[in-house]
C-alpha cells in the first residue's frame, strides 16, 4: 500500500482515494507576477511525482492547480509596467508553462484562472456572511476566526494560543479594518487604481485565501482526497482554506494534506541580494540541461531540504552523462540471444526496490537508487561480456518504466529501445571502421592514432567483449 505523511494527522497513513479510483487532488499553483525561481521548481516537479505515481498505482487523478492572476504582488507589478492586470499575468503565467513543459512536468487537469472565477468567489463569500461566519466592514468582508471551532489543527496556530500576537501579527499585512488581528479578508475594498468587480458590498476584489477554495469546490466538489502547497503556505494560507471551505460546504475539506519542504542555495535562503537567486532560464543559460536539474531537484526527499548548489547540480550533470552514454552504448553491443539469470535477479530486485521506496512516502531518492544500481550491475554484465539480447530488452523496459514516474530518461530510453544508436556522419564511422580493422590486424598504433583523432572530434571509443561501442563528449 501507499503511504503518504499527511500533515493534518502528522503521521504516515495508507492512500487511497475515497472512491478507490479517482484521485480529487489541488494543488497550489504559481502567482505569475514574475519567472518562478528553483524553490518554487522543485515544489512543481514533486507534484509531479505524486501524479506520476498515483497514476503508476492505476488510479485516475484530476489534478487542480490554480493560478493566480489577482493580488497584491500582480497589480503592484502590472501598475509599475503600465500595463492591464490580464496582460501582464498571461506573459508570466505562459513563461511558468514554458518552465513545466522544459523540466518534463506532465499537464494538469484544469488551470484554473483566479479571475476567470469571481462569481463562484462571490457565492462562497455569500454563504458565509448568511452563516454568520463572516462580517463586512466599510466595503470589505472578513472571516470571523472564533466562530470557526476548529481553527488551527492543521498548523496548531490556534487563535487563543500563546502564538497568536506574533503569528498573526507577522502574517496580516494589510490596512484594512477589522474587528480581531487574526480575521482574514474574504473580500477587499476597491482601492483607487485597482482593477476591481462589483459584489453585494461595493466593488472590490478576493482575498487571496478564498481564491483556491472557491476553485477546489468548483471543480473537485466538497472534500478533496489530496490538497499539496510548499510548506511556508501551511499557515495561514491552508489553515484559512480549511476554515472558510468547512463553514461553507459543512463538509470535511481535504483528507490528505502534504507539503514539501524549502529549497536553500549553499545553505541559504534564496535571495537576490545574496546572489543565490535562481531561475530555471538562469540555469539553462549556463548550460546546465533540464534532465539534470530535474535529477537534481529530486535528490533530497520532499519532506527535507534541498541544499542546492551548483556544484551538485554539476554532479547531476555528471550522473545524466554517464547514464546517457551507457543507454547510447546498449543498441550498439552485439549480443548473444538468451537471458541470464544474473539480470533477471537484478531487476526483480530493481523493481521491488524502486516499488517500495515510492510506497513509503513518495522515496525518489530511494527509487533513483534503485533503478541507477541495477544500471550499476548491468554495466558488470557489458564488461564482463554476459550480457544476453533479452537481458538487453528487460533493462529498457524497466527503465521505461521506472521513468513514468521519474521523468528525467525520457527519449534516451525510447532510442535505446527503438534500437537507435545516436548519429554519425559518414567519415566519422568510416574512421571507426578503419580502427576496428587496424585492430584485427594487430596496428595497434593506427588503432590509437584514430582513437585519439576521435577523441579530438568529441568522439569517445570503448571497447568492450561485446564490440567497440560510441558516443559523444
């Protein structure tokens, strides 16, 4: 079974949808008012895994992520550029896709638009003054933390606790007014300049909290099976969803809360000011391929940080090269028909490996592990010269298949599968052609000298009991 930690319970707990077959998963989008840095990346990718696998496991996943195209961050930009609020979110927002798509992230089920769904803001806002759980005050609408009895057991900030000043007095920012510090806006005034739409109090636009409860009820229903957000989101962003949504609908609103952990660079929090800050088109102008920095963004477990550096994501860098070689290598090695019982052990044990580090608590490093030693044991048969045509083909199925999930092999796999070795121009494989007969010949110094003239061109030559195999520098 899968075991997924979840935050409201704080223990790991079997999964499975409450219909046993079609996962209710939301999942806190971006803020497109700017390119999204690596730690916002590395939340996106695990989300990514968790689809992956829960697919993996057989089950339908509608996964929900929101954008968010309304707040404070977006106007203060789109007013600085001169630009429409709708104009300057749809560059970001398509900026933020173009980044899913490089790091191999697959689509979501809907992307919802925060704009895009104001009525359904505005029935939730309704419903929740009419229940007396929210208040308006000149021309704004707030919700009323002490009639909500169960605030605070997801991040344990309850509203007589001995943290309340300093929690919510270090997370409510804005001037509007209200009758308790901890209340949050559902509603916000119209402010001179700012887009605004009409409502039963006045013009004025959501607060950001009822943006993903309203959308998660739209298209998920009352109770989702799975709700993901980076952990800085666990208050107040999900504690006040959980509040707002359950006063609403009278309904459980999520059964499952997971959130990943911060990124650091060289220790540190991300910041401009320290030159650590980093996005995924920064890495990429440096030359750094997205399969690595997929890999690297998966090297620590969800629930740890990840100390980024560019020295480990040099070392990915590493990793993908020598995994990329050697499924360059396979299609090109002359093997004899047949299987070995060598192989067969290793991927039965690969397998298993790589299935259980996944059930306990989404392992990706665990799983990595797995599939990068049975490449490990396959790489012992090649150069002991055991390796069989079969073993060859069982080797690629499983890594195709470990790659559903993974998503850093991607084409390499399906070449290698298909049979292709990468291409070569003519004299190229004539010059390897000539060193492969001055070696039957015993010239063994014209072996060399053609080796070293390849090397030269980028060309790297092994020899091994299966044949001399190839690939690029």
């Amino acid at each position: 079974m899968f075991r997924l930690y979840n935050t409201l319970t704080r223990k790991e707990e079997e999964f499975q949808p409450a219909d046993g077959h079609t996962v209710k998963l939301y999942t806190c989008g971006p803020t497109v008012y700017d390119y999204a840095h690596i730690g916002n990346l590395r939340t996106f990718v695990f989300y990514d895994i968790l689809c992956r696998w829960l697919r993996y496991l057989g089950y339908e996943v509608r996964q929900v992520m929101n954008i968010t195209d309304v707040d404070d961050k977006t106007i203060q930009r789109s007013r600085q550029e001169g630009v429409a609020l709708a104009e300057y979110t749809r560059r970001y927002e398509q900026f933020f896709f173009e980044d899913l798509a490089t790091l191999n992230v697959e689509p979501a089920w809907k992307y919802p638009r925060a704009t895009e769904h104001i009525p359904q803001m505005l029935q939730m806002v309704q419903g929740l003054v009419e229940k007396g759980y929210a208040y308006v005050s000149q021309g704004n609408v707030y919700f009323d933390i002490s009639k909500f009895p169960h605030y605070g057991r997801l991040s344990g900030v309850r509203p007589d606790s001995q943290a309340r000043d300093s929690a919510f007095g270090r997370l409510q920012g804005d001037e509007y007014e209200r009758e308790e510090a901890g209340d949050f806006a559902l509603w916000k005034a119209a402010k001179p300049g700012e887009p605004s739409w009409d409502s039963p109090w006045g013009p004025g636009r959501p607060g950001w909290h009822i943006e993903c409860s309203a959308m998660a009820y739209t298209y998920l229903g009352a109770t989702l099976d799975i709700h993901v957000g980076a952990v800085d989101l666990l208050f107040p962003h999900h504690e006040n969803e959980i509040a707002q949504s359950e006063a609403f609908t009278g309904e459980p609103f999520c059964r499952f809360w997971v959130h990943p952990e911060h990124l650091l660079v060289n220790g540190q929090k991300m910041s401009k000011s320290l030159g650590n800050f980093f996005t995924l088109r920064d890495l990429l102008d440096q030359g750094f391929r997205p399969p690595a920095i997929r890999h690297q963004l998966l090297t620590a477990h969800y629930r740890k940080q990840l100390n980024f550096t560019l020295e480990s994501l040099r070392q990915s860098e590493s990793t993908i090269s020598h995994l990329f070689a050697f499924l360059q290598r396979l299609p090109q090695l002359q093997c004899e028909p047949g299987r070995t019982q060598a192989a067969t052990t290793a991927l039965e044990e690969a397998h298993a490996h790589f299935v259980a580090a996944l059930n306990d608590d989404l392992n990706v490093p665990g799983a990595m592990a797995a599939v990068f030693e049975a490449v490990n044991r396959f790489n012992q048969l090649v150069s002991t010269g055991r390796l069989k045509d079969a073993d060859r083909a069982a080797l690629l199925d499983f890594l195709a298949d470990a790659d559903r999930v993974l998503g850093f092999m991607g084409e390499e796999v399906e070449k290698a599968r298909a049979g292709q070795a990468p291409d070569l121009d003519s004299e190229i494989e004539a010059l390897i052609a000539e060193r492969n007969q001055a070696r039957a010949n015993k010239d063994f110094a014209r072996a060399d000298a053609i080796r070293d003239q390849l090397r030269a061109r980028g060309i790297i030559l092994e020899d091994t009991p299966a044949g001399t195999v190839w690939r690029r520098v």
